[in-house]
C-alpha cells in the first residue's frame, strides 16, 4: 500500500521533532520518495515506547514497514456500508485537498525564501563589517577557522571507535561519543549520539571496518 508524499513529509517532521534527530530527515523537494521512506524507517527505530508519537503517524510507520493495519481494514468496511455522498459535497471535498496542498507548497517556498533573504542579510552585513573594520578581519577569520574544527555526532561516533583499543558495547560508545560531542563544544543528547552510533554501525560494517556480535563491536585490524 503507498503512501502519499504530503503523509510521509507529515511523519519526518513529527519524527525530527519528538526524537530530536541530529541530523535531522530531509524533506526537501529534492528528496525522492525513496530516500524520504528509507531515512523514516532508519529514524523509526530509534522510537522508544515513552516517545509521544501519534498514531496516525505509527500507523504510516506499519505501511512502510509492509505491516498490516487491522484499523485500516475496519474503516474500509465501515465506508463500504455507509451512503454514497452527493457528487457535490466530493467535489467540495477534493477542492478543499488541493487548497490544502497549494498551501502547503506555498509556505515551503515561502521558507525557502526566508532563509536566502536572511543569508543574503548575513552576507550584506560580513562586506560592510569589513570595509568599515578591516583591522577586525583577522578575528573574523580566527572564528570561522574554530567553527570549521567542530565536530558533527556521527564523527564523534567514529572517532569513539577509531581510538577504541578494546571491545565496545553499543551502549559504551553511545555514551563516549556523546561524551566526546560535548567536550567539542555540543550539547548532551544521548538519543542524537544513539542515533548517530546507529548510523556509524551501518557504515562501517558495510565497509568491514567492524564487527558486531549482539551489543558488542569490536574493530577489525
């Protein structure tokens, strides 16, 4: 059973914002059907049952998964008994879908221009600070140069495991990634970095750099 691209936009957002997903799930227009259900799924198993996640959206979570949807099935049969409506009140109803839509696809290109006027605004206010301050200038390139050294979680996960000499359970680097995020300058958030070592485990597997047995990884020399 498919599902429509405005439902799994609807999911990815609640996702990233109940479970805090660093990085967050891409749902630019760029992003294919594919790509938006294979990242739902991957951040699907980091939903623990404290998570206050809807049910519409576990039911769309099923779908993708190939589950069955008993409730599904219950209201096909309850539309099946109820009266046709008037062609009238379906046509008012598709008119009020695509009104829906229009909006949706006008506030995403509405945010879309936000955001280049605001770079534009950043930029426009770099030249000016600039050429009123060029003493300043070797400041300026001294913070870009410290942001450029930050670390994201899912490299702090793979430095965990690069420096690890010994074996490693799962929960282990969790903790020493989230650890190491910190010391660079990030925030806490033990969900992120589980999400980010996940992430690393998939990798790094695929390539033969690891080996997992059960919640333990070692590394392979």
């Amino acid at each position: 059973m498919s599902v429509k691209r405005e439902d799994l936009i609807k999911v990815a957002k609640e996702l990233n914002d109940v479970l805090g997903l660093d990085p967050q799930i891409k749902t630019g227009k760029k992003v294919t059907d594919k790509e938006l259900t294979e990242q739902i799924l991957e951040a699907a198993d980091l939903i623990l049952p404290e998570d206050d996640i809807s049910d519409k959206t576990m039911e769309i979570i099923k779908i993708l998964k190939g589950e069955s949807v008993e409730e599904e099935d219950e209201e096909e049969v309850d539309m099946e008994s109820e009266p046709e409506e008037d062609d009238d009140e379906v046509e008012e109803e598709e008119v009020e879908d695509e009104e829906e839509e229009d909006e949706e696809v006008d506030v995403e290109e509405t945010e879309e221009q936000d955001e280049e006027e605001e770079e534009e605004e950043v930029e426009n206010e770099e030249n000016v600070e600039e050429e009123e301050k060029p003493a300043e200038e070797s400041k300026v390139k001294t913070k870009s140069t410290a942001q450029s050294k930050g670390i994201t979680r899912i490299g702090a996960a793979t430095l965990v495991i690069k420096r690890a000499k010994n074996v490693l359970t799962i929960e282990d680097w969790v903790k020493r990634a989230d650890e190491l995020y910190v010391k660079e300058g990030g925030k806490p958030n033990l969900k992120e970095s589980r999400y980010a070592v996940n992430v690393a485990v998939k990798v790094l597997e695929a390539y033969g750099l690891i080996e997992v047995n059960g919640d333990k990884v070692s590394k392979l020399e």
